[in-house]
C-alpha cells in the first residue's frame, strides 16, 4: 500500500468534512455544549453509585475515574469516525452508490470508513484525555515513557476492537439492510463499559470478555493505567485487536463476493 497517497487522500478527507461542518456553526456549538454536559451527567451518575460506597468491584471512585476517561475517549472517536462513516454502507448499498466506492483506485475499507469526520467527537477525546491527566494526579501515578507506551498502545488496541465491532455489523448490511438496530445495541452495551467489569457477576464477566469484549475495550487499558495489569493482559489485548481487526477485514472482502451491483 502506498503510504503517502493514502496520507494525501486522508488530508483530503479531512479538509472537506471540517469545511462542511463549519458551514453550520452553531451546530458544532451546540455539539460542544452536548459533549460537556455528557460527560457531566456520566461524572454525576458515577458519583450516585459511590455515595453508599467506597468501592464497586474492587474500585474505588478515583481508579473508576479512569475508565470513564477511557470510555469518554472511546465515545469520542465513535462519533468522530465510526459512526458518520459506517452507518453510510447501509445507504451506499441501498441506493448502489457502493458501486462508484469499489470502482475507486483506493481501497474500499480505508474509503468507507475514513471519507468522513465528525469535529463535535474531538472535544470528547480532549476531555478524556483530561479527565486522564486529573486521574493522573489523584491516583499519585507515575509518568514514564513504558507507562506512556503501554497506555497508548491498549487505548489504540481499544479502538482497533472497537472499530472492528462496528465494521463487522455494518458490512452485515450487504445482506440484511436494516442492521442500525444492530449498532445502537452494541452502543447499549459499550454503554456499560464505563463501569469496571469486576462488578458485575460472573456469567456477565464471560459474556462482557467472549461476545461483547468490554473487559478488553474500557478494563484492561485502565488497568494498564493504573499499573494493575499483568503483563498476559497486555499481550492478550494485542492478540485479541489482531484477530478482531483481520477477522473484520477478510469478512468485508467475503461480503463484496455477495454485493449485487445496482447496474447489474
């Protein structure tokens, strides 16, 4: 794959999907003010499930923290990217603009999931990233470059599973077209991810960790955060992003064998 003509599409696609949301201004305003006060109520909620205790699955309210920085970084990049691209694939092939996708010279995967950006969805990873740094300084952690690392790489790790998630659903399109049922489920459950999978029971823990792998997305990269991860959880959260990640990508070209063209 040529790097650089990717990275100069990409440029591309950016410059275009900011030049159309600031066409709207107040929207992105709006939108701003929206994230804020998310991430306020998601604070206050959390608050509630502390006030009757100091610790909810061995947790306490400072190390949950994290996890709602996590997740509210993880929320932002869905709104960002996943979610203004992947929900297209249902209207490319019901309308058989998937067509003109396919007939590109780039890939199809890297066109559909990178040609739009959501602007709004950044303030929620600044915050994120905020709420991490306070996290920082509450829990007393100690900043080096392994913590950095490790940090940064089981939060990419997060969002490579994520995204996989959300492609694998999408491209289920290709064959049922009302799948957006399907994505707000996923989003339900994700929804869950803000609180440590140790508190919930044990069939739970092994659903959340098999089917809907939250222990992987939001539990183990605050567990890295916080220095509280085993070095096998670390090297299972590589694993487990690669085989989602390939498992994603050879199932969309499995799809397209099955994509009936409009002009067909």
């Amino acid at each position: 794959m040529n790097t650089k003509k990717y990275m100069k599409i990409y440029s591309l696609f950016l410059y275009t999907s900011i030049a159309t949301e600031l066409e709207y201004k107040t929207n992105v305003i709006i939108d701003f003010v929206t994230a804020i006060l998310s991430l306020v109520g998601s604070l206050f909620l959390l608050t509630i499930f502390f006030q009757n205790t100091d610790k909810i699955g061995g947790w306490n309210f400072e190390q949950a923290l994290v996890i709602q920085g996590i997740y509210t970084i993880l929320n932002g990049v869905t709104n960002t990217w996943f979610n203004p691209n992947l929900t297209e694939i249902v209207k490319h092939i019901r309308e058989g603009t998937l067509d003109f996708v396919l007939l590109k010279p780039i890939d199809s995967q890297f066109f559909i999931s990178l040609k739009k950006l959501a602007p709004s969805g950044i303030l929620e990873i600044i915050l994120g990233f905020a709420l991490l740094f306070y996290c920082i300084s509450i829990n007393k952690i100690n900043i080096n470059l392994w913590f950095l690392f490790l940090s940064f790489t089981t939060l990419f790790c997060s969002i490579v599973i994520l995204y996989s998630l959300w492609f694998l659903i999408s491209t289920t399109t290709i064959w049922f077209v009302k799948t957006w049922n399907a994505t707000e489920v996923l989003r339900s459950f994700l929804y869950l991810g803000r609180f440590p999978l140790n508190s919930f029971s044990l069939s739970l823990r092994i659903f959340f960790s098999i089917f809907i792998p939250i222990a992987f997305i939001t539990t183990i990269p605050s567990e890295v955060f916080l220095g509280l991860a085993g070095l096998w959880k670390i090297l299972l959260e590589l694993v487990v992003s690669g085989i989602f990640f390939i498992v994603s990508r050879r199932f969309w070209l499995f799809a397209l064998k099955y994509y009936t063209s409009a002009s067909s």
